[in-house]
C-alpha cells in the first residue's frame, strides 16, 4: 500500500501575489501524517496546463498514492470549504493565466455531468468546526480551472478505484484580505493546520458521516 499523500495547489492568479493553496500544499510537503509521506505538486491556473500537471503529478511518484487533496483559492469565502460536486463545466467569468477565457465547453468531452468527492466531506467539515477551524461543506466549486481540476481528477480516478481523492477551497490570506472585501481572511499557519487535519481524517475516516449537512455548518 502506497505511504504517499499528494496535495496540490496553484500557482498565483488574477493579479494575486501569492495563492495560499500552494503557500499550504508546499508548507505540508516532506510531513508524514498518519505514516504517509505529504507530497506537493504546483498546478499552473491555465486550463490548458492544469491537467497535464495533474496528470504528471499523478504518475510521477514511485507509488501511486493513498489520497490526492487538490487545494484552490475562493477569494469570496470565509471558511475552508470542502467541495461536494464536481460539474462538466468550463465557464470562465475571467481569463487564466494563459490568456484563456472558455465559455460552456466540457471538462471531459462526452464525460458524465458530474461526479461526487470521495472524500468523507461531512466528517473533515465537523473534525475543522470542533478543532475551532472556520470549516463549511460547499456545494460547487464553481466553473474556473479549480473545478476542472477536481472533475478530472475525480474522472481519472474512475480507473483508480482504491485511490481517494477531493477538492476543498481555501479563503484568503491576511495579506489578500484588502483585495478580498466581502470575505474573512484566514492565516496561513490555522490553513496549514486545517488541511493537515482533512488529511488525517480523510485517511482514517472511510465512510462518511450520517448527519445532515446543516448540523455541521
């Protein structure tokens, strides 16, 4: 059984100096949780580079890995966000890094018109809210390249049924906090321990919770 854990994040955007998924992702790297090892992978925010990253993120370890935890920034939110769905969609309301602006085109041509985390979302959102982290279940994850990455990353997992794998959203750093008006910011230490502690219950935790998601949130 694989020891590796890979996390993801992207690289800046929109005008952005720093992007806190990979300020996390790379601050986990080389930590082992649970006897796995947390590995960190840099996603370009361009639609025609996330995925192959993706993909050669995937396959570039020695040992598939037990869990992939793709990371993302909402600049509007104010709680980690752990994602339920992810749609076949690409509708950009802002080009990516690239220059690429796609309006309603597939992530995955003929693919199915949504697929669900198979991560226990409900019991990372409830295991955030009792360790006194800001935590919400969120249902999109909107339509920008962070939803094309966890639709193909869940669709390529159709073909990797032992490996788990999801998508959760981080709010803004302090320092984004000017740019970002309508949200709450949320240091960069408190979403390090937020995301090392999804990864610990999503590793030990293999079905959800049975509760209703308003009960947690």
């Amino acid at each position: 059984m694989s020891d590796c854990v890979l996390i993801t994040g992207f690289e800046p955007f929109a005008g952005e100096a720093v992007n806190p998924s990979w300020e996390v992702a790379r601050a986990l790297d080389g930590r082992r949780i649970a006897g796995h090892r947390l590995v960190a992978r840099q996603l370009p925010c361009s639609f025609a580079g996330a995925l192959v990253a993706l993909d050669q993120a995937l396959h570039g370890l020695p040992t598939p890995p037990r869990l992939v935890l793709a990371l993302g920034l909402a600049g509007n939110r104010s709680a980690v966000s752990i994602e339920r769905i992810a749609i076949n969609v690409i509708d950009a309301r802002i080009a990516d890094n690239a220059g690429a602006q796609p309006v309603d085109e597939p992530v995955v041509l003929g693919g199915p018109a949504a697929y669900f985390s198979r991560l226990p979302i409900k019991a990372i959102a409830a295991g955030l809210q009792q360790a006194g982290l800001p935590a919400e279940i969120s249902q999109t994850a909107g339509t920008f390249v962070c939803n094309q990455v966890f639709y193909g990353l869940l669709h390529r997992l159709q073909l990797m049924p032992a490996l788990r794998g999801g998508f959760i959203h981080l709010p803004p750093l302090p320092e984004q906090a000017a740019r970002h008006p309508g949200s709450r910011s949320l240091a960069l230490d408190e979403q390090v321990r937020a995301i090392a502690l999804a990864v610990t219950i999503a590793l030990r935790q293999t079905q959800d919770l049975r509760v209703q998601a308003g009960a947690i949130d």
